[in-house]
C-alpha cells in the first residue's frame, strides 16, 4: 500500500513538473515573440522574427536552358497609388508593424541579406557587384552605429527609427520575368529583384531627385515577406496577406519603364512621345497577358484551329486561316457564288435563245 502510495505521488510530481515545463515553453514563446515584435524599428527587432520554411523541391526555379522563351519587363511602382500603398505604410514603425523598406534595410544592416550596386539595365549578382554597406550608408547621409560583433569581415549596423528615410522612399524598380518553361509548358512570372528608390530635394522648393539605393534579390528575401501580414484593401482592415502575397499575385500596379534589349535603351529613349510611349507600354501588357493564350491550339472538335500552317497529304505546307470555321464558311460563299454565276449565265442564255425565236 505505501508502495502504491509513493508511486501515485511520484506520477503527480511528474506531470506537474510537466505542465509547468510546457507553460513555461509557451511563455517564453510568447515573450521572444513580443521582444522581435516592439516596434523600435531596430535591425534586430524587424530580423529577428522566425522565417516560414519554403519548399524549394516545389519551388524550384527553372535554368535558363529549361526556358522555351523569356521575356525580361522593368516596372515602377509609384507609392502614391491607392493600389501600392501597402508597401509605403505604415511611414512609422510601431506596435511591430513596418513597411517594406525598413524591412530590407534592417535585414542589409544585419547582414542577413546580401544587396547589389545599381546598374541600369546591366544587373549582376556576382560576388564583384555585392553593396558595401557602409558606403551606401554614408552616400545617403543614413545614420548609424556599429552593431554587437562589428568586424571587417562582418559588418553589422544599428540604424534607429527615426533615422530609416523610409518616408522618401515613394517609388521600386522591379524586375519581372516571363518565363515559358519547357518542363511543364506554362507561362510563369515572377519578382527578380526590388530596388528602393529614393526621392530626395537637395534644396527647399525644388523637385526631388530620383535615386535608385540598391537591387535585392527576391529570393534572399523572401522567407521574411511570407512572415509579415499586411491588409491591402481600405475595405478590409484585417491583415489576410503577406508581402509575398501581394507580389507573387501581382497586386501592384507597376508602369513599365524598359524591357531588356540589346540596346539598354528605355522606354521614354525607344519612344520620346508620351502617347506613343503609352501605346508601347499597353501593347507589351497586353502581349504577356495574352501569349499563353496563343501558344495552346483549342481541341479541333471545336472547329477552332488556330494554327498558320496545315500540313497537307502531299506533305506541302498549306497557308490556311485562323480558325476552320472561317475557312469553311469562305468555301460556302465561293461555292455559292459560283451556283449563282451559273444560274445567271443559265437564264441569260435562255433569254437569248427566246429573242432568236
């Protein structure tokens, strides 16, 4: 009985060493949670929040070789439109929120993440063309302190809230890819690589200048945009969406500003009119939208071959026309045509032959 006693009392201390173990777990949890989370707009406070793994098996990007065609877009997107005004705000960081920039300038500061020097049109992600941080610090007049562990080799910098220029970054440069993979024979876009561009006056009453800061890479970046929730309707307040969201869903509204060409040429250079510029534009929208579309040929049992070309039983190539019903319906009216050239050469030679008489 003292037996049975002791061992009920042993299995009582055990579980409750338990659950004030799990408790504890769940507090801590808590408590690192709202540390990463305060606000204070410090690298380590925005960085230091726990990153989704991603399944690159799944993700995997295709190789250049995989690619049957690839078309390379450069967009801005103004922050002063309603529809991208989910990356400007909030101007201020608190309560754990903060916009884009202050995110990837926190994780540059920390040397989570690697950025890359501004080269218009001839952008390079080699070891040669890596952001020396401090530089581009001091080039922006961005205040800042030497971060825990400092060295030459590992530079790490604090940079304080009221010190991130995050209210003059009013515009991004992205780079867009439309990819048709030969894998599985769909069109695929997505981000390249964000810029930050910032708008600065250098004297009262002038009109800011344009600076691009850096390209990230967006695939350094985002494990830490599929962490932040952001809402991205003015008619729905509740944060249902995260960064990656906004941009794998292509939510922006980005103007296109120059495509890759052998040239480096953009578009204000190709196109100086600004009508033309804008017809420029809207025809290469309209052209990635529809050519996914174009490149699949509709099941001929809908009588909707959209081949050029038919391949006859000779083996001779056949010009014939967008859709075999149009071709179908052309015959019918050649044929018709010809019944009634006969009918009327008929009647006309019956008319002649009754004059005769």
């Amino acid at each position: 009985m003292k037996y049975k006693k002791l061992l009920i009392a042993l299995i009582s201390v055990f579980c409750l060493a338990s659950d004030m173990y799990c408790q504890e777990s769940r507090s801590s949890g808590i408590r690192r949670e709202n540390r990463n989370n305060n606000g204070t707009g410090s690298a380590s406070s925005i960085t230091g929040t726990s990153r989704r793994n991603i399944d690159r098996s799944k993700t995997r990007q295709a190789e250049d070789s995989e690619l049957a065609w690839m078309k390379v877009v450069y967009r801005q997107l103004d922050l002063t439109k309603a529809q991208n005004a989910a990356l400007y705000f909030p101007e201020e960081g608190s309560d754990g929120d903060y916009n884009l920039f202050r995110l990837m300038l926190s994780l540059l500061a920390s040397g989570e993440i690697d950025a890359y020097e501004y080269l218009d049109g001839r952008e390079s992600y080699a070891e040669d063309n890596k952001l020396k941080v401090k530089d581009m610090l001091d080039r922006f007049q961005i205040y800042y302190t030497e971060g825990k562990g400092y060295s030459e080799k590992h530079q790490v910098f604090n940079i304080e809230e009221i010190d991130m220029p995050s209210n003059e970054i009013l515009t991004y440069y992205i780079i867009e890819r439309w990819e048709l993979d030969r894998r599985d024979t769909r069109m695929h876009r997505r981000i390249e690589a964000i810029c930050p561009v910032m708008h600065r006056s250098e004297e009262f009453g002038y009109e800011a200048v344009k600076y691009p800061m850096f390209w990230m890479r967006y695939e350094d970046l985002r494990p830490y945009l599929t962490d932040k929730l952001i809402f991205t309707d003015d008619d729905n307040n509740a944060p249902t969406s995260t960064f990656d969201d906004y941009f794998t869903l292509g939510l922006y509204d980005g103007e296109i500003y120059k495509t890759r060409n052998l040239r480096n040429k953009s578009m204000m250079e190709l196109y100086p009119d600004p009508e033309e510029r804008k017809r420029a534009q809207d025809s290469i929208d309209n052209r990635l939208a529809s050519f996914e579309r174009n490149i699949w040929v509709p099941d001929i049992n809908d009588n909707e071959i959209t081949a050029n070309e038919t391949i006859g039983q000779s083996g001779e190539k056949k010009n014939s026309g967008s859709r075999g019903s149009i071709n179908r319906s052309s015959s019918k009216k050649k044929a018709d045509k010809r019944v009634a050239s006969r009918r009327s050469q008929s009647s006309a030679t019956r008319s002649v032959r009754s004059r005769k008489e």
